[in-house]
C-alpha cells in the first residue's frame, strides 16, 4: 500500500517542477542559468536599525525597487538628492528619488530583462552614520516576469 503513495507523491512532485518554471523565455537564458534556482539569503539582522522594507523576490519587468527606511534612520538621513546611492549587476540605469520622508525609489530608465536575476546594493553610508558591516544593504532579485505585463 505504501509503493503506490509513495510513486504518486513522487509524480506530483515532479509534474509540479515542471509547471512551475517559466517555459515563455526561449533563449533568454541557457540551460544552466535555467537550471540554477534562486536563493535570497536573509541580510544581517542588524540592518533592522536602519531599514524598513525594501524590494526583494519577483519584480515585474517594470518595476521599481523601493527602499523605506526606519523613522529613526530617516530623520538622521541625507535627504539631498540621492545620487549614487544604488549599484546593480547586471547594470541598471535608472534615477533615485524620495518618495516620501522615508522611502527612496530607483526607477530603471527602461524595462527589466525577463529572466535575468539582478544583484544590487544601497550604499547607507551615503545616506547617515552606520556600521561598516551595514555600509552596504544587498538587494537581489530575480526578474522572472514579461516586458508585456503592466
């Protein structure tokens, strides 16, 4: 009784492997990039002192990243205007602004590329006094979606 639960579980799981990956990015990506599973790692906790939220996971190909910083952080924060302040790999030319007292935007000049993870950074130290450890927050974030999506 055991081998037919045990085989069905083991065909749904992989029926569910292959519905989940994004079979609409022919050539974007080659087999190994497409094999490659993405991981977000936590950033260190002490990063809690300074940061709110912020983007991470999917973002929709025209999508902004978004970082809201904590009212004690922001009230000591640069709040001229925020240049430098994000780096990308793959690079990623865009304009940051304040979106209010406490949230910065970086708004990409053109639309992502689907299926592309990105790797970016905010430099807080541009921004107020932190640890070095805490000088750079890591922003990674995987662009699995398509340039048609509004």
């Amino acid at each position: 009784m055991k081998k037919p639960i045990l085989i069905l579980l083991a065909a749904m799981a992989v029926l569910l492997n292959f519905c989940t990956r994004d079979s609409g990015k022919k050539g974007d990506t080659s087999p190994a990039e497409a094999a490659t599973t993405y991981t977000e790692l936590p950033p260190d906790p002490g990063f809690g002192l300074y940061i709110a939220s912020y983007t991470s996971g999917v973002i929709p190909a025209n999508g902004n990243i978004e970082i809201s910083l904590t009212p004690e952080f922001a009230a000591q924060a640069s709040k001229e205007r925020p240049g430098n302040l994000f780096s990308f790999e793959p690079s990623i030319k865009g304009t940051a602004e304040w979106a209010d007292d406490y949230t910065i935007i970086y708004k990409p000049a053109k639309a992502l590329n689907p299926g592309t993870t990105y790797r970016g950074s905010l430099n807080l130290g541009r921004l107020g006094t932190v640890p070095e450890k805490l000088a750079e927050l890591p922003v990674p974030f995987p662009n699995r979606t398509s340039r048609l999506q509004s």
